[in-house]
C-alpha cells in the first residue's frame, strides 16, 4: 500500500515538472498525477528501448524517466489537438 502512495506521488512530482517545464499553465492534481505515472510507462518504455535501463524503484532516475515521458505524453497531446482543429 505504501508503495501505491509512494509511486503516486512521484506521478504528481513528475506530472508537475513536466508542466512547468513546458510553460503550461495550473491544473488539477489529479492530472499531474495521470500524466506522471503514464509518463513514467512511457518514459521507462523509451528507456529500455534505448538501452539506459528500467526503472528501478523510487529514485532519482526514476523520477526523470518519469519526467521525461510526461513531457513526451505532453507534446504528444499537443499534436493530437493540432490535428483535431
């Protein structure tokens, strides 16, 4: 259970510094959170791929694996709108 709680919160860690480094404006915690724990699928998904290795527990690299893969759901979503308009 304590680590469900921990992982969330690295979501929402995640999810907030892929926000702000995108110049995005507020939104809800539960979207950081979303955005922060997909990203770190994703983000993990790219890092394997890559050869850079898993993540491994709640840690730095995991922390900006997560990041990382938030900004990339990010601007991802950004493109789907674009397309959509």
């Amino acid at each position: 259970m304590i680590n469900w709680i921990l992982w969330l919160i690295l979501g929402a860690i995640a999810g907030y510094l892929a926000r702000i480094i995108l110049g995005r404006g507020a939104a809800a915690w539960w979207q950081d959170v979303l955005f922060g724990a997909l990203g770190a699928v994703l983000g993990g998904y790219i890092a394997v791929s890559l050869g850079l290795g898993a993540i491994t527990g709640f840690n730095l690299y995991s922390l900006l694996v997560a990041v990382f893969g938030a900004i990339v759901l990010l601007l991802l979503l950004d493109l789907v709108r674009r397309s959509l308009k």
